[in-house]
C-alpha cells in the first residue's frame, strides 16, 4: 500500500484503509465513556495537519532501532506514548464518517527511527522560499533612512536573526510553520508600506520608515513565547506574559543598548504595543498615530487572508462555504477566481 500524506487523506471516502508517514504535534489522553483510555492526535506532514483518534485496541510498537523495515517491532511501552510529541511515527488506519465529518482512526502507531525519520523532514514550512524572503527583508531595511535601518540591523543580528528568519508565526492559527514569523512579518511590512505610501499621497502626514520599523518589530516578542523544537510549542512565558509584553520588553532593552533616539523608541513602543489594535485582543493601548493604525491593521489583514487561504484551500468544488472559524468569527467563501488582467 502506497503511503497517503495528509492532503491525500483527507481527499479519501469512508472506510478506506491507509499507511501515512506523520509527525505527532500534539498528543492527549482521554477516557471514553466506558472508562478506557484512548489518545487524541494531531499529526503533520509537509502538507498539512488532521486530528486523529486511537482507540484502546490499537497497537503501538517501537521501531527506532530496526534497520530493516521487515524486522519485527517491539512494542512500545504505554508509559513511553505521550512523550511521542515532536517524533515521526508510521501509522495504519482508516476512516470512517461521524456526523458528516470525515474522521481518522488509527490502530497501529510505530515510532520510527529518528536519524532515518527526521522530523524537520516531514513538518511544514513556509511555502515561500526563505532566500527570496531575507531579500525582501533587506530590501525593506534598506529603503528605510540610516538611523532607522541601523536599528534594525542591530535588533536583528546573531541569535535573533536566526529564531526570527525560523521561528513560526503562532502554534495555531496562523503561519504555525518553519520561518512563519518572517513570512507573516513580511507581509505585514509590505502591505503597511504600501498604505503608509498611498495614505501619504491621499495628503495624510505619515513616516513610512517609521511603519516600515513598527511593522519588521511588532512580532518581536514571539521570539520568546514560541519555541521550535520541531514542532512550534509555546513557552510559559509566552502562556502568561504573552508576545505583545515581551515584544515591548525586548524592543526597550535592545533601544537602550542602543541609544535609540527617545521620540523615535516612544513611538515604536507605542506601536508595538498598540499592534494588537483593541484592548480586548490584548494590546494595553490603541493604535493612536497614523504608523500605528497603520500597522495595526496590515497585521489584522494578514492574519485574515491567512485565514481565508487555509480555510478554502481543501473545499470541494462544489462546496465554496467553509467551516466556521472561530479566531476570526465568521465563514469563509471560495469565491471563483474572477479573470485577473
Ligand atoms: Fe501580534
Ligand atoms: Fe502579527
């Protein structure tokens, strides 16, 4: 039997019978109603992610020192599963329909050989090649005046530079991926521009560097409430500080060091700060400046499209509704390409 990736899958009818390379991403143990422990997962691949059930008839085994795949498995220990999170594993399953919801179920679950298996082999990344996104990156820096793109060169440098070129933009939601962090930041940061220069000549006083500067920053404290092990996980930190105070902690630190002009360090404060747009979605301030309206609402629209993208993305032609999406409170629709000059 071939092996299925998760695009496939979920293209399958019910009751098909597939084996599937994954990684888990997120592992939980649960009691059915007859008191017996099944597992709930997450699993990924390159080309998207599905939950999955594991009943309590189904096998585990341990394949990470087998060489040969015809080897028999031993079985893998209950107290070793829940540490499976970030692992690849070889699954066999099935489908089956549950409220008119395609469902998976596993009933054998091998942890493969990690050296062989390497998870960052079978994770999603960013579809956009990093090389072309650090040229637009510097591209950006360098249309900014020398006091601002200094800045920004000395934020991101050594250690910083490299978590903000891999991190993940979020572990849910949004660009939850290998440099999904530079990928969101980046669309944010072209599309502020393009406001802040379109607000300009509408005859609004606006400092494009200064959006250009707010909108490469406003991210920044997902540097400390996300991890990358090879999945995205989120650090306790960022559980309960979360990345606009950190963002807001690291930008000050790094102004101090160095002597950012003060006028220049308050307003990026701000717009870090505000970048969240309302107080009930976690900014303490609101936007109060054209840079900062303006930032505030490129991330916003960027985190919308992501949205709309990976919502239709796997509709069925004949069904251009999707699901309800709770983050963003609405359905969305696949609407036809119109034609595009
Ligand atoms: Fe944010
Ligand atoms: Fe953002």
């Amino acid at each position: 039997m071939a092996l299925l990736n998760v695009q496939e899958l979920k293209k399958l009818p019910s009751g098909m019978s597939f084996k599937s390379i994954f990684v888990i991403t997120a592992l939980f143990q649960k009691t059915d109603k007859n008191g017996k422990p099944y597992y709930e997962m997450s699993i990924s691949d390159s080309t998207g992610s599905i939950d999955a059930k594991i009943w309590s008839d189904a096998a585990w085994f341990d394949r990470t020192e087998a060489d040969d795949i015809e080897e028999p498995a031993k079985d893998l220990p209950d107290e070793a599963i829940l540490g499976l999170i970030g692992s690849t594993v070889g699954v066999d399953g099935k489908t089956a329909e549950y409220r008119k919801q395609l469902q998976f179920n596993f009933n054998k679950i091998t942890l493969l050989n990690q050296d062989k298996y390497p998870a960052a082999q079978f994770l999603p990344r960013s579809p956009i090649p990093i090389d072309e996104m650090v040229a637009r990156y510097e591209s950006l820096i360098a249309s900014c005046r020398p006091q601002i793109a200094d800045f920004l060169k000395f934020v991101y440098q050594g250690e910083t530079w490299t978590k903000f070129r891999d991190w993940p933009a979020a572990v849910s939601h949004h660009h939850a991926y290998a440099n999904g962090l530079i990928e969101h930041t980046l669309a944010v940061a072209d599309c502020a521009k393009s406001m802040a220069e379109s607000m300009k000549r509408s005859g609004y006083n606006v400092d494009v560097a200064v959006v250009i500067a707010g909108a490469l920053l406003h991210d920044l404290g997902k540097l400390d409430s996300y991890k990358m092990t090879s999945i995205p996980e989120m650090t306790t930190e960022g559980a309960v500080i979360d990345h606009v105070a950190q963002g807001y902690l690291r930008f000050m630190q790094y102004a101090d060091e160095h002597n950012l002009e003060e006028k220049l360090k308050l307003h990026l404060a701000h717009i870090l700060l505000s970048h969240h747009g309302q107080r009930e979605f976690g900014s303490p301030v609101v936007p109060a400046t054209p840079e900062a309206l303006i930032v505030s609402s490129a991330d916003e629209l960027d985190f919308r499209m992501f949205c709309w993208s990976s919502s239709v993305k796997d509709l069925p032609e004949d069904k251009p509704i999707s699901q309800w999406h709770n983050a963003t409170n609405r359905r969305f629709w696949n609407r036809e390409d119109s034609e595009e000059e």
